[in-house]
C-alpha cells in the first residue's frame, strides 16, 4: 500500500507539475507528504 501510495504520489507530482503551486496549500499536503515525502504537517514546503 505504500508503494502504491508512493507511485500515485509521483504520478500527481508529474503530472501537476504546472500547477504545483495551485494545490501546494490543499491537496500538496495530503498526497506527497504521505507518499515519498516525510509526514510533516507544519512543512508543506516541496521544492
């Protein structure tokens, strides 16, 4: 499951890439943080 979860993270981040900035403050969060990034909720800065 989190190799599924992590493959769904990079597919969102490749594919939003454009409009990364958009979704940085609401779905950022809950995607990539739980998938190749560390859980850290007061971080949600991605680079």
């Amino acid at each position: 499951m989190a190799a599924e979860m992590r493959r769904r993270g990079d597919e969102l981040d490749v594919e939003l890439a454009p409009s990364k900035r958009l979704i940085n403050c609401s779905l950022t969060p809950y995607f990539l943080n739980n998938s190749h990034y560390i859980r850290t909720s007061s971080d949600t800065t991605i680079s």
